[in-house]
C-alpha cells in the first residue's frame, strides 16, 4: 500500500535524508521517499502514525496522515516539541547567576552548565553518535564533536550556549520551511467543506467529499462556490482570484464553468457539479504546485552536490587546524583543540543547503496565489535567462474570438432592412464570420425578422449567395462583387483601406449594387502592448509573433502590439522548426500560446507558457507555466519574479560562504570562539531564510 503523509518540522535536506533512511528500515516497509521542499513523505508498505512519529523522533518531526487532515497538532505540541530547549535556557540563565556569586570553576556552575548542555543537546548527541559510528558527517556529528570537544577541555558556558543557539537556530529553520510549504496549502481552506443540494426539490447541506458529479448547487450571493461545475440556471460575477489571481469579477451565464474555491458576488444560481471534490481544478492546481516544488532546480541539485564534499572537508580542516600549530609552531594544544572545534560548528552547511530550497517553494507559491501556475524550480529559472519569447498571435496577443469592427451602409435609411437580409442569410452559414456578425446584429438590439432564403449558396473562399423576395443578395469578398466592385470606386477604396489594416472585409449586396461594407477582426487584447513594452524594458529585447495569417494581416497586428519580429503564413510545424532557430540565436527562448495548436512548438521552447483559460486542464497539462487569467498581463510579474528569485538565490549562496569565510579568517589570529561560529552559522541561516521568504511578497 502507498500511501502520503504530511511532514511538519523537516529544517535541512540531510534531516530529510535520515528520515528517509529511518522509514524505510521500519517492517513492512519496501520503500519510501521524504520530498524536503514540500514536507511530505510517501511510504510503500504496511506502518502506522506511530512509527513514523518515532523514526522522525531525532528532529522532533511530526507526521500527519493526509485522509485525516482534522487532526491538528496544535500548539501543545509546539510546547512540548520546544520544552527541553526552554528548561536548559533556564538552567543557563541560573549557571549565570551562579557564575557570578561562585565563580566559573565552581562545582555548582559545572553542574548546571552539564545539566544544560545533556538536557538540550540529548536527541542531538544521540543522533550525533549514531552518524559517527556509520561515519556519517551531518550537522549533528560536526555539533556533537564540538560540543564535547569544549566540554572536555572545560569550556563548559560556551558548550551550553552552543546547544542552546543550534536548538534556536533549528527551530527558526523549521519555522520558516513550514511557513513557506503551508503558503500553498492555505488556498485548500478557501473553498467551503460543505454545500447546498437540491434534491427532489429539496434543499440539504451535503459534505462535499459526499458531492456527486450531476448534483446541483445553490449559491447565494457573497457565498464561495465549493466544488467545480457548470452554471445551469441564473447569472451572477464571481471573483475568480484564488484561481487566475484576477479580482476582478468575471461575468457567469447559464452553460459557464465556476470553480470551487470562487466568490459569487451579486446573483442566486444553481451549478450543475462537473468535477468531484479531489478533481477540482483547485485541487489540481495544489498538486502541480506541491509536485513542482519537489522537482529540484539547477541551483538547488548543485548545492545539494557540493555540500556532499562540503562537509567532509570542513572535518578534515578541523582535524589539521587541531594538529598542524602544535605540532609544527609549538602552539598550545588547548587552544588549537578550541579553534579546531570552533571551525567544525562554523563549517555547518545549514545555510547553504537551506538557501536554495526555501526561495523556490516560495517564488512556487507566491506565483500560483498570484494565478501563475510554474510546474518546477527548473521552469522558473529559466524564465529568469530568457533572451527571447515568441508569442502565437490568435488568443494570446489577440483575444481569439472575430468582432465586426466597421459597418458602413450606402443608404442609411435601409440600414433596417439590410440587417433583417444580413442576418437571415448568415444564418444559413456555419462560417465563423458568420457568427461573429450574428453576434453584433443581437448584440446591437436591433429588431429581427427571419426572412424566407431561397437558392441558398456558399461559394468557397468567396462568400454566400440567397434569394430574398426575387431579388439575389450576396455577402462575400471583393472576388464575389467582380462585376460592379471597380466600378464603384468609393466602397472599393474603404474595402482596400480596411483591408489594409489587417481586417477581414466583406461586402453586402446584389448582382448590380453595393450596399454596405462589412469589417471583422480579432481584436488585439487591451494588455497586449503594455505587456510587451514591458518585457522590453525588463531587458528582453527581442519579441516575436508567429501565426497562421497571412503577412500583411500579420504586420497590422505586430505593428499594434510593438513586437520586434513578425513571421506569418506559418503552419503549426513551421513554428516548432522557427523555435529551434531562435533557440540557436538567442539560447534561451519561451513560447507563449494557448496550448492547443501551438504544444510542439511550446514544448520545443526552453519554456512553454500556456493561456491558462481560466483553469482548463489543457493548459495545465501541456504547458511548463500556465498563466490561469487567460491574459498576458501576468507575464512581466512572472519574469520579475524568475529574475527577483534568481538574484536572491545568488545572494543566500554568498551570504552562506562570505560569513563562513570572515569566521574562518579570525582562526589565523586566533579570534574564533565557539560563540562567533555558532552565531556567524545560526546569522547565515537566519539571513538566508528570512531573504528567501521575501519571494512570497513579491507582487505585479
């Protein structure tokens, strides 16, 4: 059986490591794996909860079963966890007082300090001594040789404030991870546990892991809606922020989806369930976050690789600065024994191993709050090299749906009549066009009359032909009026200059007369140009728009948005073969589309960005980023962020090494006391955590 539990207090990946190994020598456990940058571990055998809790004893870990998430630990737990760290800096704080009255060499400061450093430092010299019999050099046999090293040689005060400062800083540590991982599990909190069902023209409140697919909800206004579904009576706005990062409320008619986790603002509507409760999209996006976080980054898989080494050569300095002064300088053994020791807790790679992790599961769960769905640490910073990014035009620069943009009648007193004849006739047709002139046509409330078509037409890539009342109209291109069009010169003027600007136009008429000019577009999205000279400024230069248009209609839209480059008339294949050219020009390349007709080329590109329309599963699927507002407008926010965490990635990594290289210097003149180095250690892990945390209140 496998099954998943959560893990709360993991503070470095070699606790996690040990915890990994301690599982899976448990009976009946074939397998196990601890994911460190999410807090979980997943376990392929038979165990319960209390020999989980009791393999994460050495750190105080706490395993929480995922089926049953009601059971809290609460803050007793916390209370007890920390309990020995409080009573020995009691003790310490009496050592002190009896210090000063007894003086250090005195029997009863002795004794408290051992008190101390045995009560807070049990489970780390156990730990500790376990690691040094397998010859495992961890952070806890590094604390545990320095801290009997000073014990021996009578420093006893600094031995206990040791232990002390290493709890304190493992406490930190454990604070911070947990805070960061939980970031993402808060949105599970915003969805409801319960709905209301009508059944049998009954209302009922039904848990919603008793929901089934089919069942309707009512949702009230100023109620979150709990599960996915489908609108199948009313109208309302919902605030979909928890799922696009978008505040703004979005229109719901019958036949819209809604998602669980939503605000329904002002209107009372029932919602036809789609999706069960662990389905929802929600849920989903939750699991590709957690999922994400797991997948290590390159910065993080490099440090993780150089602290194996790290650790080992830290012990092997230790050993020759103990041996090498007074073997060879006549120096004092006592002194040197300290400095050795003193460098050993210095050289603890807690910072440096925690300095990558806790920056990319916070950028991770800061971009998913924010409606940027990031499916991996490698996804991210990528985004932060990018030298490029091209984009598909329809639906990702443009909104993807055709408007009639100009309607220009020749007699506006007929303006009526055409429309009734307009309508009726793109009425017989299934071309898109067709629908976008419908749609105006209602959209403008105009009074309709369906008129009687005969000898209905369509002729290809021309247009349609009808007989209303004798008399035969057509709507179509220029090739369908060749007749009369160079004859009429004023309409075939407006027709080319529409033309011109990137407009499909149409003309309406009969076999002898122009009636009126037809104009439709994919309109270019408000943010379309914000968003691009955005990216320009933000140091990516070169922009590219690929689409299936043709050239000129093609150049019309790029010139609008302000792209750099402008390729047209592309196939699907021509635009993977073009991302594999920009890949060899510019090195680091993403490609923006909506992660249907464009997936070769997204997942040719270092970096695939899908449109997430407002959470379809094939965005989620086929992208390595989704932006879940359907809008480019978060894209800048995600580059920001790639490059914010990039810088401080580089920052943690040189704060780690420059604090340990300025406590490593004081060795030369013999200033380095344990004090300094478990400060400098639990300042650099400190610095490097809370400089990591800062990702998570990064915004657009």
């Amino acid at each position: 059986m496998i099954k998943t539990y959560k893990v709360e207090g993991l503070s470095c990946t070699n606790c996690s490591k040990k915890f990994e190994d301690n599982v899976r020598a448990l009976p009946n456990v074939s397998d196990a794996k601890v994911s460190f940058n999410t807090g979980k571990i997943t376990v392929n055998g038979d165990v319960d909860l209390d020999d989980l809790n009791k393999a994460g004893a050495f750190d105080k870990l706490q395993v929480i079963d995922l089926s049953n998430p009601s059971i809290d630990m609460g803050n007793n737990s916390k209370v007890r966890e920390n309990l020995p760290l409080i009573i020995s800096a009691l003790i310490i704080m009496c050592a002190m007082i009896t210090q000063s009255q007894f003086g250090e060499e005195s029997i009863y400061t002795i004794l408290l300090y051992i008190s101390a450093i045995v009560i807070g430092g049990f489970s780390l010299f156990k730990e500790g001594f376990k690691d040094l019999l397998k010859l495992n050099f961890s952070m806890q046999s590094l604390m545990t040789i320095a801290i009997i090293g000073a014990s021996l040689i009578g420093q006893w005060s600094e031995g206990a404030i040791v232990v002390i400062l290493f709890a304190l800083s493992e406490a930190l540590e454990r604070f911070s991870m947990d805070k960061a991982r939980n970031s993402i599990r808060s949105l599970m909190d915003i969805a409801p546990k319960d709905a209301l069902i009508l059944k049998n023209d009954v209302e009922i409140l039904v848990q919603v892991e008793d929901i089934e697919v089919g069942d309707i909800m009512i949702i009230k206004p100023g109620q979150k809606i709990p599960m996915d579904g489908v609108v199948a009576f009313g109208k309302t706005s919902v605030n979909q922020s928890a799922i696009t990062g978008e505040s703004v409320p979005v229109l719901k008619d019958v036949d819209d989806d809604v998602f669980a986790g939503t605000l329904n603002q002002d209107g009372l509507v029932k919602v036809s369930v789609t999706k069960l409760v662990a389905d929802s999209t929600l849920a989903k996006i939750i699991h590709l976050v957690e999922e994400a976080q797991d997948e290590k980054a390159p910065a993080q898989a490099f440090v993780d690789k150089f602290s194996k080494y790290y650790t080992p050569t830290i012990m092997l300095i230790s050993l020759l600065v103990i041996v090498l002064p007074p073997l060879f300088w006549g120096g004092e053994w006592n002194k040197w024994l300290y400095q050795g020791l003193s460098l050993l807790v210095v050289g603890c790679p807690c910072s440096l191993v925690i300095s990558t992790p806790v920056s990319i599961v916070s950028s991770i769960s800061n971009a998913a709050k924010h409606g940027v769905l990031i499916k991996g640490g490698i996804y991210l910073e990528e985004v932060g090299k990018l030298n490029a990014i091209a984009f598909d035009k329809t639906g990702t620069l443009t909104k993807g749906e055709p408007v009639v943009t100009d309607y220009v009648v020749t007699n506006p007193h007929r303006d009526n009549e055409y429309i009734n004849i307009i309508y009726s006739l793109e009425s017989y047709s299934q071309h898109p066009l067709a629908s976008a002139i419908m749609k105006y046509i209602s959209d403008e409330k105009i009074q309709i009359e369906n008129l009687n078509i005969d000898n209905f037409l369509s002729v290809a890539g021309m247009g349609i032909t009808g007989t209303i009342d004798s008399i035969h109209y057509k709507i179509g291109n220029s090739k369908l009026f060749d007749n009369i069009a160079n004859e009429d010169r004023h309409h075939l003027s407006l027709y080319h200059e529409l033309q011109s600007q990137g407009k499909t136009v149409m003309i309406f008429g009969t076999h002898d007369e122009i009636l009126a000019i037809i104009a439709v577009a994919d309109e270019v999205r408000d943010s379309s140009r914000d968003v691009i000279r955005r990216l320009h400024n933000m140091g990516i230069e070169h922009t590219i728009m690929l689409t299936g248009d043709n050239q000129s209609t093609a150049e019309v839209i790029g010139r609008q948005v302000g792209v750099t480059d402008i390729k047209g008339s592309l196939m699907p294949e021509d635009k993977l073969e073009y991302i594999t050219q920009l890949k060899k020009e510019y090195m680091n390349v993403a490609m923006v589309g909506d992660g249907i007709n464009d997936a070769p080329a997204l997942a040719s590109a270092n970096v695939g960005i899908a449109m997430g329309g407002s959470g379809t599963d094939t965005a989620l699927e086929t992208a390595d980023i989704a932006l879940m507002n359907d809008n480019l407008d978060k894209l800048p926010f995600l580059v920001k962020l790639s490059k914010k965490t990039l810088a401080i990635i580089k920052q943690n990594i040189a704060i780690s090494l420059v604090l340990k290289l300025i406590a490593l210097l004081l060795i030369i003149p013999g200033w380095l006391t344990l004090w300094i180095a478990i400060i400098a250690d639990m300042g650099a892990t400190l610095l490097v955590t809370l400089n990591g945390l800062r990702l998570m209140r990064v915004s657009d």
